[in-house]
C-alpha cells in the first residue's frame, strides 16, 4: 500500500519494466488526474443548475457525462496496475476539494471562468509531469486532458458576458486571480507532499525545476486571460 509519501509496496509496484519509483509515480499521477475528473462530473453535474438556458444548461451536462468516462478510463487503469483506484485518489481528495471549497462561484460567469482558468492551469501542471511517463500511461493521461471543448465553451461565454456588460471583465479578472492563487497554492502543496510527482518534476535533478515549472503555469495563465478578454 502506498503512504502519503509514496513509500512503502502496493500490488503491481515491481511489476511490469518499471523501476519501483516510477511504479509508484504512475500510480500517484493517475490518482490525482482521476479524481480530478471524478470532482470534475459532480461539479459541472452541479453547475448546470446556475446556467442562463436549457442548451448551456444540456451542453454542461454532456461535458460531465465525458469527465465521467474518462475516471473510468483512469479507474480502470490503476485496476489492471495493481492499485485500488481509491486508495490512488486518496492522498490528493483534501487538497483538491480545499481548493474548491474555497473558490465557490457565485454565478454562470463565476462558473465558466473557474472552468477556464481554475481546471486550465491544473491541466497544465498534469501536462506537464505527464510528459515524463512512458507509454500507455503517457498517452492515457494526455488524451485524458486533450478535450478542449470546456474551455472553448467556458471561453465563449466569458466574452459573451463581458460584451453584454463590459463592467462584468473587472470583476471576473479579479475572480481569475483568486482562481490562479489558489490554484498554484494546492499545486504546489501537492508537490510538495507526494515525494513520486515531485520526482518526476525534478526528473533531471535540478532543485530549480519547480520554480520553473510554476513560472511556466504563469506565462501560460496570463495568455489564455488575454485570450478570453480579461485583465491579469
């Protein structure tokens, strides 16, 4: 079973041509992906309820259907790993909902830009870590975050809002930049805690990859808010 520190056996970690650090590295960044799309269901399944209409209101719903699928995908497999898709999920379940919890929105345009900017940067950091996996695990996680139909969606009604109101741009920038503080925060809380994922980020062994990698998931935020017609 692995610990809150990625030591420690759980089945299926020497299986397979995996060193034993990767093993546990494959497991933990599969659980964190996976309940991020299982929290991604219940919200947007959530969040349908603030929608304007009927079409965004179906169109929300669709999208939750598809995270559904793939934390199927991912459950199924961390199964066929040797590892129980809850005990993966486990270490990462207080950090994610905290952040959550914490960047509750208030209304549909509160909700679009949290899709936005919020589930953007997080996809960006797996992304990133995701990069180090070989195959399947690489391509599993990748395609599992390939799905730009949220955010194209999210990004769409941010401009739709912002042109019915301009006033409406101000206090949505302001909500981003919560967004992308909290965000960062629990990204970096998570590194911090699983040794494996902090591993793999620090794969070339410089203790300034972190830094870096976090200056990227910046850069990165700072265009996609252009892009929707908001300020950093």
């Amino acid at each position: 079973m692995i610990d809150r520190n990625g030591a420690g056996r759980h089945p299926g970690s020497v299986r397979g041509s995996l060193p034993l650090v990767s093993a546990f590295a494959v497991a933990d960044l599969l659980g964190l992906v996976a309940f991020g799309e299982l929290l991604a269901f219940e919200r947007m399944a959530g969040d349908a309820r603030l929608a304007p209409d009927l079409r965004r209101r179906a169109a929300l719903n669709e999208m939750a259907a598809a995270e559904i699928a793939n934390y199927r995908r991912l459950a199924d497999r961390l199964t066929a790993l040797g590892v129980p898709p809850e005990d993966a999920m486990a270490p990462y379940v207080e950090p994610v909902q905290a952040y959550h919890d914490s960047t509750e929105p208030r209304d549909w345009a509160e909700v679009v830009t949290k899709a936005y900017v919020g589930d953007a940067i997080t996809d960006d950091f797996v992304r990133e870590i995701a990069d180090t996996l070989d195959e399947p695990d690489r391509g599993l996680v990748l395609d599992v975050l390939h799905d730009s139909r949220y955010a194209d969606f999210a990004a769409a009604e941010i401009r739709l809002a912002v042109a019915d109101d301009p006033r409406v741009a101000g206090r949505l920038s302001m909500w981003a930049r919560r967004l992308v503080g909290e965000a960062l925060s629990q990204a970096g809380r998570v590194a911090a805690e699983r040794a494996t994922l902090t591993a793999l980020i620090a794969r070339d062994g410089r203790v300034d990859v972190v830094p870096g990698l976090f200056g990227r998931l910046t850069t990165a935020h700072t265009a996609r808010m252009a892009a929707a017609g908001l300020n950093n």
